[in-house]
C-alpha cells in the first residue's frame, strides 16, 4: 500500500522545459566559443604558413643575389631587366671550374629573374632561370609587395610601408639609390604578406586584417672583382 506521506520523485514537465532551454542556450554559447576558436586557429595558421613561405623566398632571393657578378667585370645586375618589383642577376658560378662554358654565364642559374607576378586575385614572388628557357618557380605565393632597392654603399634603414625610409650611410648621412643599377653594391628588398579579414567585425571570431612585413639586405660581394 502506498503511503500517502511518500514525497513523488522527479521532474515537473515545467522544470523539465526550463533545464532543458538551459543546456541549449549553453550548448549554443559553447558551440559559439568553439566556433571562433577554429577561426582564430585557422587564421593564425594561415599566417604562419604565409610567413614560413615568404621568409623561405627571401631567403633565397637574398644568397643568389648576393653571388652576383662572380666571374664578370661588373656588379651582375641586368641593368635593362630590373626595377623595383624586379631583379635580374648574372653570375659566371662555373668560372674557375676550367669547363667549356666557364668563360660565360650561359648555365643554369646563372642568369636569374626574380619579379612580383599578379594575377586576377593573388600575388606571387616567381623566380625565373632565363639559362633554362625562363624555368619558373613560385618561392612564395601569399605575398602582396615586393620593393627592392640599389645602393651604392652598406645602408641603414626603418621599415617603412611595405618598403624602407629613413635610408642613412655609414656616416648617418641620408643617402638615396645609385642612379645607374649598374652601380649598386648593396640591396635591400621589402615583401610583405597580408592576410585578409575574417569574420564580420564587432561580431564573435572576428579576426581584422593583418600585414607583416619582411626586410633583407645584402652586399653584392662580388661587385670589386674582376673576370677571372
């Protein structure tokens, strides 16, 4: 039998309701917070591969262009082929090797373009070996400027806007480019890379736009020597 003092165990379908809009709303809360943290880790990720490539492409640009005119009489730069989005350097890399081609530099790599190629939407530091009927490589494909600059002398300098200011010898003169390419002697090259923003602002997740840039600089060692 029963006993009528016995208090009933359990939920009221009233407090079932509210428990139960209780965990959704936290369930939606969480499911939100998780939402943004994905993409701020895919965003970061984004930008560390961006940079791990444009760091990789600079480093390269900066040890091949820093041989050139090894084996010739001047600095190596193709004066006619290169600007500020755009380097073309030679270097006879076989000069002392006693080889058939030793006396030019006609052999692979050592005739070198590196340019900033644009597309509908992406930009793209290629590199272009014109010995090998201009063989392309991509060094870097999330960069969005590429500045280079020719000095006649070990330079200085602030980082700018996806450039360089503040330009000073030596001597803390300020001190502008060579007037003729062929002159130069020291190179700094600026690329940036910028990723876009994610999200729609002043809303959860929200990631605004980035830009890091990157700076190298080298002596063209070679540019005292003479043919071999």
């Amino acid at each position: 039998m029963k006993n009528p003092n016995q208090n009933n165990q359990g939920f009221s379908i009233v407090e079932l309701i509210i428990a139960m809009t209780i965990t959704l709303v936290l369930a939606a809360v969480g499911s939100s917070i998780l939402s943004s943290a994905f993409r701020i880790r895919s965003r970061e990720n984004k930008k560390s591969d961006g940079l791990a490539d444009a760091q990789r492409g600079l480093n390269l640009m900066t040890r091949e262009i820093a041989n050139a005119g090894y084996g010739l009489t001047g600095n190596g730069i193709v004066v006619s082929d290169s600007g500020t989005s755009s380097i073309r350097v030679r270097s006879n890399l076989n000069a002392a090797s006693g080889e058939t081609t030793s006396s030019t530099a006609t052999d692979r790599d050592e005739d070198v373009k590196y340019l900033l190629y644009t597309d509908s939407s992406n930009s793209y530091i290629v590199r272009l070996d014109v010995n090998t009927a201009a063989q392309e490589m991509i060094l870097a494909n999330r960069v969005d400027a590429l500045n280079i600059r020719y000095y006649a002398d070990k330079v200085t300098y602030s980082q700018g806007t996806c450039d360089i200011s503040d330009v000073r010898d030596a001597y803390g003169n300020t001190t502008a480019e060579v007037t003729s390419k062929s002159s130069a002697k020291y190179i700094v090259i600026s690329v940036c890379v910028t990723l876009p923003a994610v999200g729609t602002e002043n809303t959860a997740g929200y990631q605004p736009p980035t830009r890091v840039q990157l700076t190298s600089d080298t002596s063209l060692r070679n540019s005292y020597l003479v043919n071999y």
